[in-house]
C-alpha cells in the first residue's frame, strides 16, 4: 500500500472515532502555497490538449464563515499555452464571493485573461454534497472554452487555445476551512485522438500537498481523492480497495459530452433606469467590493439595469446559463483580487484599472464580479446611475 494511501485510510478510521474534529486535524495555518492558498491537489504537465473531464463529488465542503475565506474542490484547466497564467476552472465552493457572503455548497466557474480580459468568477447554482457532477472544459473553436458543469454550459470567450497543464482537488484560503472528497473518471482531450482516459500518457504529474489540504491518488492517474480536517469512512475504504465512490444522483457519467458553440445574444438598450431606492444599497455593496479588492483612488462608479447575459457580454464578454433581471456595477480605479480562485502553479495576482460586478435584482445577491483593464460600455444597456462610493 503506498503511503498516502495508508495515512488516508488511518484518518478514514480515526474520523470514525474522533468525529473529525477541527482541532483534531487542524493545521496550524496554510503555509502561503500561492497568494495565501493552500492546495491538496494533483496536477499534470500534459501533451497540447483541447479539454479536461472529471468527476467531482463532495461529501464535506463547510468553514468557519463564509465572508471572508471559501474553499474549493475543482478542475483548472490552463489555456493560451500557458501552466497557469491563462486558465478556466470551474467546480463546488463554499464560502465569499469577493469578501460578499455566499455560504453554499454552490457552483461556480472562472477565467483568467491576462491580454486585457482579466479575472472573472461566475455563480452558476446551489449544489448538494453526496452528488456527483460532471465537470468538462473544452476548447470549441474561435478562442472559445465551454464549461459544463452538472448540466450548466458556459462559455469563455477572447481565450486562446492549446491547454498542456491540468489540475483537480483542494484550493482555500483558512486552514480551518472542511472538504472531503473525489474528482474520478479524468479524461483529456487529445488534438489528435479525442477522449482519453487517464492524466498520466507523458509529460510530468505530482501531488501537492499543503497542510491540512491533502490530495492522494486512489486509482493512479484516474480517481483522485482530497480531504481537508473532515472525513468519511467510505472515503478510507475507497482509498484501500481503489473503488469508484456512488452517489445519490449522478449527472452526465457516461463520458464527455458533446459541447456545441452559443449564439452571442444580441445586445439590446433598456429603458428603464436604476431606481433612485436602490443606488444606496448598490453604493455600499459597491464599497465593499472595492475594499476586498484592495481598491484605491476610485474615480467614479456606475450602473445600468439590465439581464444577466447582457451584463455579462459588457463586463467579461462571458456567454452564461442565466437571464434574470441585474445591475451591472463597475468602478474606475486601482483593484486586486486577492481573493480569485486560481491554480496553484500562477503566483499572480489579478489586478485591473476596473471593478465590475453583476447584482441579482430580486434578491440582492452577487452572481458575477472581475477585475480587468477593460472598461465596460455599461451606456449600450441603458440609462447609467452614477452611485456615491
């Protein structure tokens, strides 16, 4: 039995007696992997490929709190060439959305776009533990990578391709943050002979592991399991005999699927105009945004009513799953986002001279938020509100 192995099957059983107590398995901090993230993750430095397809069930994703640190358990795929600078990740969180509590389990996706485009996080849906959800991302052509994920289709726009560096497992940002559980089945998408099963046919792969976040291999190059300060005993018997964990619910498992271009909606000016009740409520949320973006000498911020999908193609030229009345925010100035998702191979932090992000209008809630050095033409959706920040 390889060590990994082993040392997870003993928590499976300590976590039986113990209850996976935080204290118990805590780690004293993350050890600042990248930007303050620890991972327990496997990565692969592939041969040029279209796409990445998994598996990812959670049986444990929970923390502290969940304004200002989250954890992660997902898919990077890097684009443009790169190992890391340029990449899309989608897959289950828990925790904030740029210093906005969100709680969860949810999912969500991501990219990172250093030619002007720059780091954009999407909301997707609620999502529950003890499911299974594919997750797939693939390069279709005319600088595009769709995200399906659970049955969701989302698409990355102005993104080049070839992909040769690949990840899957454990991101967070407090070392007391919990998750347990699988990515199985991992595929790749060769650019000459299309699905293949198993991140391991050349170039190089390794594990990482970043106290407490712990990530071991239960069917080499295939089935990955991760774990972080809470367990299962299924998680220790699937380790020792290399099974394939069931779930409750399982979405598109019979292998990749078939991912067709969107149509670009059309963009249509509104008339209506953000009520004057509400430009209070968007100015403090949107202070809040700025802070937890390490924000400085804004200019100015402003917002337009108008859908989601619309919002979208201004702010990130993303195409998403949703359609439902938002406001559009963005702010002029200097921003961060210390708190973006990324793979653990990209050092950087995303930074941008424009802050903008996408408010659900019925409830209030932060669906999408980026930071770049593209300025939005927020006037092409309707009458801008100015906001006092």
């Amino acid at each position: 039995m390889r060590r990994g192995v082993f040392i997870l099957a003993m928590l499976g059983v300590l976590g039986a007696s113990l209850g996976f107590s935080q204290s118990a398995l805590a780690g004293s901090g993350c050890n600042q992997y990248t930007n303050g993230h620890c991972y327990g993750i496997s990565w692969w430095d592939s041969p040029q490929n279209n796409g990445t397809y998994g598996h990812l069930l959670d049986g444990c994703l929970s923390g502290p709190n969940d304004s200002s640190d989250f954890v992660d358990t997902e898919i990077w795929e890097a684009t443009d060439g790169s190992s890391g600078a340029y990449w899309v990740e989608s897959g289950l969180s828990y925790g904030e959305i740029n210093g906005v509590a969100r709680g969860g389990p949810y999912l969500f996706w991501a990219d990172n776009r250093p030619n002007g485009g720059g780091y954009n996080e999407h909301y997707i849906a609620a999502a529950s533990l003890e499911t299974t959800y594919t997750d797939q991302m693939e390069y279709i052509g005319s600088n595009e990578w769709q995200v399906y994920l659970g049955g969701y289709v989302n698409t990355s726009t102005s993104n080049p391709p070839y992909s040769h560096w690949m990840s899957s497992g454990i991101e967070m940002t407090e070392s007391s943050f919990n998750a347990v559980g699988y990515a199985t089945t991992l595929e790749w998408d060769s650019t000459s002979q299309g699905w293949l099963s198993g991140w391991n046919s050349s170039g190089s792969w390794g594990l990482v592991d970043d106290s407490p976040a712990t990530a071991v291999w239960t069917s080499d190059y295939t089935s990955l399991a991760y774990y972080a300060n809470c367990g299962e005993d299924r998680v220790a018997a699937s380790t020792t005999t290399g099974a394939t964990p069931q779930s409750a619910s399982v979405s598109g498992s019979s292998g990749p699927v078939a991912l067709t271009p969107q149509s670009s909606p059309t963009l249509v000016q509104g008339t209506a105009s953000v009520s004057a009740a509400e430009l209070p409520a968007l100015g403090t949320l949107a202070q809040s945004m700025a802070t937890s973006a390490g924000g400085s000498a804004i200019g100015s911020a402003s917002a337009v009513l108008t859908t989601r999908q619309q919002a979208n193609l201004v702010a990130s030229g993303a195409l998403v799953d949703s359609n439902q009345p938002v406001y559009l925010v963005q702010l002029v100035g200097a921003f961060t986002a210390p708190s973006a998702r990324a793979p653990s191979s990209d050092s950087s932090v995303p930074s941008g001279k424009y802050l903008t992000f996408v408010v659900d209008a019925s409830d209030g809630s932060v669906l999408d938020w980026g930071v770049s050095n593209q300025s939005g033409a927020l006037s092409t959706l309707g009458p801008v509100s100015q906001l006092s920040v």
